[in-house]
C-alpha cells in the first residue's frame, strides 16, 4: 500500500472509529473490565457498606453494581480540569478549584444541535472532504468536548488523532496547536498544554482558545502574576465570555472579589448560548457561596438550571448552598441526585458529611459508603491515565487512609504549588500529626488574598495545634464570618474549637 493509501485509510479510520458515540460511552461500563479494575485495586468497603441489611451475596452484588455505576461514572473526573468545564466541586466543600476553559464549542459545531449530532455531521463531512484539515481540528475539539461531558476518556486518545492529522495536512494551523492545548489540559499535562497554547499563539496571536488555555495552564501551575498577565493580554485581544470567567477568576485568587463580580456579570450579560449562560451564571453562584451570600447564591444556580437543567455544577452548588442555609433535607435530595449521575469526590464527600450531620440511624453507614466510593473512584481515574493525587488527598485526609493523603499531596506538590496544592498539603500533614511542617504550606495557601473559608479553617486548626492561639482565634472567626456553612462537618468543628479557644477575640 502507498504512503497516500495508508492515510486515506487512517483518515476513514478516524471518521469511523467513533460513529456512534453512544455505543462508545456504553464500552466504558464494561463489567468484566473496568469495575474489576476498581476491586482489585482495593475499593475499601464498596460491597460490604453498599447494603448493610442484606446478605453476603447480596451486599457483593450491591456493591459489585454501585461499582459498576461508578465505571460508568466516575470517569467524569475529566470535567475537573478540562478545557471547557468548571470544577465540579469547589473545596469549600472537598474537590479542588479551578478557572474554567471556554464554556462551549465552535459556533459553526453547535449551530445544528447537539454535540453528538455536530460530531455526526462533522464525521460525514471529513467521509466526503478528508484533507479538510479545520475539520479535523474541530473534530478534536468536539471529542475533547464530549469526553468531558459524558465522562469518557476513550475521546482522548480519538482527539489526539484527529489533531495530529489537522496538523499533519496543515503544519502549524492554530486551531489544532489550540486544540493540542486543551487536550493537555484536559489531561493535568499543564507544561505540555502552556507549550502548545504558546505555539498557537505565534501563529495566530488572536486564537482564543488558545488565549484561554495559556491562562489556565499558568494557573494550574500555581504562576499566578504570569496568569494575570496572560488575562490582561487576553482580554485586550479577544474580550468575551470565555477571557471574562478567567479575568475574574484570576482576579478572585488575588483577593479582588469586587472585580470578580463585576466581569463575571458583564459576561452574563453579553452570554447568550445555553451553555454560557449557565457556566456564567454557576461561577457567580460560586462565587456568591464562597462569600456566604447564600440566597443570591441560590438565584444564580436557578439562573443556570434554567438555561440548562442538567448543569452539573449548578445542582452541586446549589445543594451546597441549601444545606448551608438551613435546608438540609432539600440538600441531601440534591446532592443525591448528583452522586447517582457523576460519583466524584466532592460530591461524595459532602454528602457523607451531610448524612454525618443528620445522624440518622443508618446515616453513618450512608456516610461510610460515600467516602468508600471515593476511593473506588481514585482507583478507575488512575486506571484511566488521569492524575487523581489532589483529590485523593483532600478526601482521604479527613475521611480516608491519612498516610495515602500525605503521599499523594507530596506529590501534587512536586507537581505545582498552587493555593489548592498547599492547603492539601498542610491539611495532609496537619492529620498526620506534623503540624509545624504543615504551617507553612497553611500560610502560603492563604498568601495571595484568595477568600476560602476551609482553608482559613485548616490554617486555624493548625495554628492551634502549634500554640498560636491569638492566630488561631482569628483564622477560626475569619472561616465562620465568611462562610458559616463552608462544610457540614468542618464548620460544627471550628466551632468547637473556637469555643474551645475562648472564642473571637
């Protein structure tokens, strides 16, 4: 066969490999495959808290299918740092933040419906115009899309082939580099994703996908002054939606809430798409949680919802922002809906800290079988080829195997010193007992003017646990006055020890 043979046969390959993506997305619940992957790698508990009241075959069946729910869930984990998606879960509650990615796909994509039906039309133009490189890289795109919006990372690898042939029939095009970025990102390959954003770039200074993924990548990196730079320079090119929400976000690391607000309302006000205005208007209503501003926290998320019931985000936040506001019972229907689509561990973990705080007759069995299933998460996410330390030690450091927390925030931290990273890694040390190491890591993480209740909360723990009372005191107040409902169990906790402190002083 010819050189040119082979690639037209590459090329049909890649238009057919992915023709239903249904049949696709079904794959990775494969129950010979990916659910013994989550038994053999140590899920601690899944069968046995799964049904407490049921027999020994029962309860292996039971968890055998909430594991098997969770290989088809669980590789959500991709919405958590990829280019176009809010992290489900801001730790004010368990996960990790991050600044968001373009919300939405190309234009001319979308313009016909769905995402699976763009991607079908795109598969049966590249069939009849094969060396359209543009296609190729928009077909890229699309599959980074819908890898994190269905939770499948069998897209990626797709992704990666239909932007090294945009790339091969057009060396240098900037929307395939662009894409290359994303993809990165998509994968926490951060260096690798600021290295194909700056390459898009020389090539077209305007690209704004790559503009928004130059940001995200310094962030992720913990290079903040490069970010807000980057912001600056991105909103002087291409001002719009996607430059807005990473404007404001790097200006909310720096402490700049007024700032924040005010160009994230500018960009709902310009949104117009379903999905921009329901990624805009969730990030106000996190926004809005992170300041305690629980009744216009819980307007926003309906503002989401109503362009887009389905948004993840917004039925997380707002289950977070109703259990802080007193409306526990409608919190536990919420936050139980989200864990039955997509078991990640911020979710997982405030629900079981939710059940804890219920404490119910079988609330604390509820609670061990959420935190159980974080675990047989971080198990498929690895299998899966994605980095999963950070969330590995924010939950199991309050909730899990405290040394495995330790472990994995070390090496987060050898990663990237971000805020998140050293709040994971004094709160890790902290419960391991080493706390005048973990000081350090607690004060860095509240360095740059960034408003989080929990990690004024762990600095405050910490502070106390080395003799700082007076800091401690401060640090303790500063978390309930800023978000008396931050967390379900650690809020009742800092209570007790600023009691416990003599209180504000």
């Amino acid at each position: 066969m010819s050189p040119r043979s082979n690639d037209d046969a590459q090329e049909r390959d890649l238009v057919d490999e992915a023709a239903d993506p249904a049949e696709t997305a079904g794959a990775v619940a494969d129950p010979a495959g990916t659910a013994e992957t989550a038994e053999t790698a140590g899920a601690p508990g899944t069968a046995e808290t799964a049904g407490a009241a049921a027999g020994p075959g029962e309860r292996r069946g039971a968890g055998r299918a909430r594991v098997l729910q969770l290989a088809a869930c669980a590789v959500a984990l991709a919405v958590a740092m990829t280019a176009g998606a809010v992290v489900l879960g801001n730790r004010d509650g368990g996960a990790p933040s991050t600044v968001s990615s373009a919300p939405g796909l190309n234009p001319e994509l979308l313009a016909g419906g769905s995402l699976a039906s763009g991607i079908s039309a795109l598969q049966s133009h590249l069939k009849a115009q094969p060396k359209d490189s543009g296609g190729w890289a928009t077909l890229g795109m699309a599959y980074v899309e819908q890898a994190r919006t269905n939770g499948d990372p069998s897209r990626y690898p797709q992704a990666q082939r239909a932007l090294e042939r945009s790339l091969k029939l057009s060396p240098g095009n900037d929307p395939a580099l662009a894409g290359r970025a994303a993809l990165a990102a998509a994968r926490h390959e951060f260096p690798e994703a600021l290295a194909y954003a700056e390459k898009a770039l020389d090539e077209n200074a305007f690209n704004e996908r790559a503009l928004s993924v130059r940001i995200d990548a310094l962030v992720e990196l913990g290079r903040y002054k490069d970010a807000a730079k980057a912001a600056d320079e991105a909103d002087s090119r291409r001002p719009g939606v996607p430059v807005f929400t990473r404007y404001a976000y790097v200006r909310e690391l720096r402490g700049d809430i007024k700032t924040a607000r005010r160009v994230l309302k500018q960009a709902l006000s310009g949104a117009t798409a379903p999905g921009d205005i329901a990624y805009v208007a969730g990030s106000l209503g996190q926004l809005s949680w992170r300041e305690g501003e629980y009744a216009e926290a819980l307007t926003y998320y309906e503002r989401a919802l109503r362009a887009d019931g389905t948004y993840l985000p917004a039925l997380e936040g707002r289950a977070r922002a109703q259990a802080a506001d007193g409306d526990r019972a409608a919190a536990i229907r919420g936050m139980e809906e989200v864990v039955a689509r997509f078991p990640l561990p911020g979710p997982l973990v405030v629900l079981g800290e939710l059940y804890e705080a219920r404490d119910g007759e079988q609330d604390r069995a509820k609670a061990r079988d959420q935190y159980a299933l974080v675990d047989a998460w971080t198990s498929l996410a690895r299998a899966n080829g994605v980095n999963a330390d950070l969330d590995t030690a924010l939950a199991a450091a309050d909730h899990g195997d405290r040394e495995a927390a330790l472990r994995a925030a070390r090496a987060e931290w050898e990663r990237r010193h971000t805020v998140h990273t050293a709040d994971a890694l004094a709160w890790a040390l902290h419960v391991n007992g080493r706390d005048d190491e973990a000081l350090a890591y607690a004060r860095r993480a509240t360095a740059t003017g960034y408003r989080d209740a929990t990690f004024l909360f762990h600095r405050g723990m910490i502070e106390r646990a080395t003799g700082h009372e007076k800091e401690a005191r401060g640090s303790l107040s500063s978390a309930l006055k800023l978000n008396p409902g931050f967390s379900p169990v650690g809020a009742r906790q800092a209570e007790k020890a600023l009691t416990a402190l003599g209180g504000a002083r």
